[in-house]
C-alpha cells in the first residue's frame, strides 16, 4: 500500500467519525450562496457587461459599481452572469471579470464571523452529541475504504478530458427564460454545451415549441428534462424562430382552400378545413405562420395558419359609396364561388367599407335581417373617388364622353382629378381648379404617383458611441461613418434626415425609439456590424420586428440591395427581438454590415468604398419601398 493511499485511509476515516456532525455540511451551504453575487471596483462607477469572455468584447450594457447579480457559471477569467439590464429593465446574460466579482461577506460559511443560534460555530459544535463509535468499528470502515480505494485505482488517472456530461452542466444554470421560439427544421438536436460537436441530449420536430434565454451570438439557453431530471441545454439560434410576444389579433380571408394545422408545420395534423374567401380570425405568431382558435367537437383548440394561406383586411376600415356600373352581385364569402345574397343593376348607388385588395365589405338586408357580404372591387366604380393622370404627359378633358366632344382643358399627368361617373371608357371628371368634362378612363389611375423619398422622415440610428464602443472597439467609428454617407444621399433625393447621434454620444436605447417617434419618422433604418464567437461568419442579415407594418417588406428591399450593392454573403432577413425595432411604433429595421470577427470581413468593411456602397444599398431600398 503507496503512503498517498494510507494518507487518504486516515482521511476518509476521519471524515466518517465526524460524519454524524450535521452542522458541517458546507457543500450545501456554498452552492447556494454562489448564486448571488456584487460586483466591485475601487476606481470605476460603472461596471461593463461583456457579450463574449474577451477583452475585445462587444459591451452589452454597464452597471453601477456593488450591483448584485446573479452567478451562472465561474470560467478562468470570466464569470457568466444574470442580471436586470438597468436600461430596458430586461433581463440579460453576459460576461464579468472574475477580478470584478465577489460574494457578500455573510456568505462566506468559513467566515469567523458566522454565527448559529447567535452563538460561536465552536460553541455549537460542543453541544452536539457525538454518537460512540468503537475501536473496532473504525477499524472496519477504514479497511472497507482501503479496499474501495485499491479497486478503484484507476479513478486516480481520470483526465479532465474525461468528465461526463452531466459532470459539465452542474457548474452551469439556465437562467429564467425570456423568450418563446419556434422549432424551424425537422429532428432539430439540442446539445449539452453550446458547440456542434457537444452530446445530444434530444432532439424536437418542426413546428415544436420552446422556451430559452440568449448564451451568446449563436446559441440560446434552456432547461429540458432528460429522464426526468432538469438539465441545461443549448440550441442552434439558426434552428429556432423567435415568437412574437406581443400577439395582435386580425381578421383576414382564405385565398384558397386553407388548412388549419394542429403545430406550426405542415406535417402536422389538419384541425380543420375553409373555403376559399372564408372570413377568419388569428393573431400574430412567427413569420410564416398565424396563430387561432378553432372548435373540434365543441372543444377550442389552438391552431396554425400559413401567413400566404390568408390576406389580412385593411386597417382601419374607411366607409365609401359607389356605383354600380353594370349589374353587380353581393357575396355572402370574398369570393365569386360563394353564395350570392342579393344582386344589383346599373347605376345603383351602394355603401360599403374597405376590406381586403380585391374585396369591399356590405350590410345587405335579406328578408329584413341585416347580412354582411362582400362585393368584388373590380365591379364598383367609386362615387366622388379620386383618380390621377398617367400614360401621357398631358390630358385633354372634353365636353362629351368621346373624342368628338370639344377640348374644355387639359391636366398634367401626376395630377389628381375626382370622378363622379363612368359611360363605356370615359368618365365624368371635376379637375383640381373646379372645371367639369369627360376624360379617357384608360389614362387614369387610383394609385398616386410615387415622390420617391421626397419629404420623408428618415431616421438613422448609428448603433452603439460614447462610452459603448460596440464590437472590437470600433463598431461605433463605422455606424457613424456609415450613417453620415446614408444621410447625405438621402438628403439629395429630398428626404428629411434626423440622425439619432451625429459624434461620437451615448444615447440610451429608449432615447433612440423616443427620436423616431417624436419626429414621425416614415422608416427607422438602425446601423450595426456584427461579430460572432466563430471567425468564419460573415455576410449581411436585416432584422424587424413582426407585428409592425410593412417591417418585413422593408427589411427584405434593404436586405436585397445592400447585398447586391456590396457583394457580401447573404444571411437573409429574420425578426429580431431587438429593443429599437420591436418598441418602434414606426417601420423600423437593423441592419448588421458585416461580421467584424471575420478578419477579411473587418478589413473590407472598414474602408470608405465599403461603406459607400452599404450606404447606396439601404437608399435604394428605402427608394424602393416608398415607390
């Protein structure tokens, strides 16, 4: 027997004699005060809060100095923790300097200070019976321990290499969970550590949902239970799709058959079937699919709808009168396939209210009760509505409905003129300086002409300045530079430009949001450059904020002509639960130039023509949205 074994003999006995002491059971006592911890500092008031356990870390936010947060997990020169962004009273995960972290003195239970029952730890001790324990009985258990230790010899060569797993996740907690997200491929893997080649710990199918916190740029954080015990695990960002957390409800028709699905995918079970033009309710969910409320056998079920199944109604609603210019039918569905409830001849004056693109919404009375249906567009032409000239630089208005009829004037394309009836191909018209004639329907149009993005309110939002300098110290240089290049181009093609920050300032980003809307801003364009803990990410990606109008539209004209105009990988538009977009009650998107931890990236996007071009992309996506 080797002198380390006997030494460990001695002490393994030792630790049984006085195994009977419960006032010793430090373990317990330290695993729950690590949980909570104080940041500290002797020269700094504020604290940063890193993105990544670098130095070169992009700053996520700054606390002041004795904040107490919470301890996820201890690493060699960073510790993981949780804590309550000050700024948007959300809660957050990042990185802390373990110099900067220390456990209040009252949790310390080896203090000479703590006290049990207001007496001394010594004191107590005494007071506590200790059970006789025999010569011979220490005898016994010490010669058990020896032949453990000798059998199991080989526990003494076990590398670091060779923890388990679950070894592995007990140093780390997931924090409480502050999104929902949606499964977006099949047999999607979660992990026990937040890298690819880590163990599966299970694996979900489309259309699954979960709950997570954010761990870093490309992984969230969890708790699932494997065998029925809690345990923390990791999944891909780019396997999940966010969900809206603030669903808003909406009406809409079935542009085809529509299936309502039991999961947010396809290859789930049908719940229910409708028509097309079926006039339906949902709300808001993830990108590509709506969530409602069905009943199967008199029991409300939650169900999926594809978002290109259904076509939103207008909103708000506008009340118009028209008239019927030959005989015209009233729906009892937003389709021509459905029963007509009534029907109308030529020249008939009617009421109805907007409703979709294709369809207006009508009371209609059958047999004295009141019956919404629904006329199609195409068969009403709209009493007093307002028309603009095209196709021809000029029009003449004339006397008669033909060309036989005297010129009275003529009007300007682009300017409006008010039709109050139509005969064949013309139309009775009242120009803008109040003169009345007949004109050619085939040179008029409903849709305005588009300005362009003349005396529209851009905002531009450089992320990150001041004391944030953003991803590898010089994110906040580059936004800057770039927002200034945006601006003089907007400018030019006559937009009104208000920049959140024009040098190098600190703004919150409530103070950011509170900009565009105090200024009425007709599109939010926020600046960024990405970083990744992987050095090989790169390319542009555009985020917006679900449940606002027309972002995705928006986001997709940016995204699209960023990447064309720069040649840089395409990452796609996504919804992104950002604080500038999703508390923006103005279309608003971010837009990520370029990953700054991919080397060649960084040096390609830190030139001027770079930013240049950037620049020409989101004007000509913006130019593209407003026409």
């Amino acid at each position: 027997m080797t002198n380390y074994t006997k030494i460990l003999i001695c002490v393994l006995t030792f630790m049984l004699i006085c195994s009977s002491f419960p006032v010793l059971s430090h373990a317990e006592t330290i695993q729950s005060s690590s949980e909570k911890a104080i940041v500290s500092s002797e020269n700094e008031e504020q604290i940063p809060i890193l993105k990544e356990e670098t130095a070169d870390s992009e700053i996520l936010t700054s606390i002041p100095n004795q904040s107490e947060v919470y301890v996820l997990h201890t690493g060699t020169s960073y510790t993981y923790i949780s804590l309550t962004n000050p700024l948007t009273d959300e809660n957050i995960t990042g990185y802390i300097q373990n110099s900067l972290i220390s456990v209040p003195e009252t949790a310390d239970p080896d203090s000479t200070d703590t006290k049990m029952n207001e007496e001394p730890l010594d004191s107590a001790l005494e007071e506590t019976p200790t059970p006789e324990i025999t010569s011979s009985e220490t005898k016994t258990k010490a010669l058990a321990v020896e032949q453990q230790i000798e059998s199991e010899a080989a526990v003494e060569q076990q590398t670091e290499s060779e923890v388990t797993a679950e070894q592995a996740l007990s140093t780390i907690k997931a924090p409480a969970p502050t999104m929902r997200g949606l499964v977006v491929q099949d047999s999607t893997k979660v992990y026990a550590q937040a890298e690819d080649n880590a163990d599966v710990l299970k694996s979900y199918p489309e259309g699954s949902i979960l709950e997570y916190a954010s761990f870093n740029n490309d992984w969230y954080i969890f708790k699932i239970y494997v065998n029925g015990v809690a345990t923390t695990a990791f999944i891909k960002k780019d396997d999940v799709e966010t969900i809206d957390s603030k669903q808003t409800s909406l009406t809409g028709i079935a542009t085809n058959t529509l299936a309502i699905y039991s999961k947010a995918t396809t290859n789930s079970k049908t719940l229910k079937s409708y028509a097309q033009g079926s006039v339906l309710k949902y709300r808001t969910f993830a990108s590509d699919w709506y969530e409602a409320t069905v009943y199967s056998s008199g029991t409300a079920v939650t169900g999926y709808i594809r978002t290109k199944d259904v076509e939103n109604r207008v909103t708000p609603q506008e009340s118009l009168s028209g008239v019927a210019p030959t005989t015209i039918s009233v729906y009892a569905k937003a389709s021509t396939s459905s029963k007509k409830l009534r029907s109308y001849s030529s020249g008939s004056t009617l009421k109805y209210k907007t409703f979709t693109s294709e369809w207006y919404e009508a009371t209609v009375y059958i047999s004295g009760v009141a019956t919404k249906g629904y006329i199609k567009k195409s068969d009403m032409e709209e009493k007093g509505t307002t028309y603009y000239v095209y196709g021809a630089s000029s029009l003449n208005i004339r006397e008669g409905a033909g060309t036989s009829y005297g010129i009275v004037t003529a009007v300007k394309k682009g300017q409006a003129v008010t039709l109050f009836e139509t005969k064949g191909n013309w139309g009775r018209i009242e120009t803008s300086s109040g003169i009345m004639g007949w004109a050619s329907l085939s040179y008029l149009t409903k849709t305005k002409p588009s300005q362009g993005l003349e005396n529209r309110v851009i905002v531009i939002d450089a992320g990150h300045g001041g004391k944030d300098p953003g991803a590898y110290y010089i994110e906040k240089n580059l936004t800057l530079q770039t927002a200034k290049q945006l601006q003089t181009l907007l400018k030019k093609a006559g937009a009104k430009v208000v920049m959140t920050r024009s040098t190098d300032t600190y703004l919150t980003l409530s103070q950011r949001v509170a900009i565009s809307h105090n200024n009425k801003a007709d599109a939010f364009v926020s600046l960024h450059y990405n970083a990744s803990s992987s050095s090989s990410a790169k390319g542009i990606e555009t985020f917006y904020w679900a449940t606002n109008v027309n972002e995705k539209t928006l986001a997709q004209y940016v995204q699209g002509e960023v990447v064309k105009q720069t040649g840089l990988s395409n990452r796609g538009v996504k919804t992104g639960n950002f604080h500038v977009i999703r508390e923006n009650k103005k279309p608003a998107i971010l837009v990520e130039l370029g990953f700054l931890s991919n080397a060649t990236e960084r040096k390609k996007v830190s030139t001027e023509t770079y930013q240049y071009k950037s620049a020409i992309g989101i004007y000509k996506g913006l130019e593209k949205y407003f026409d």
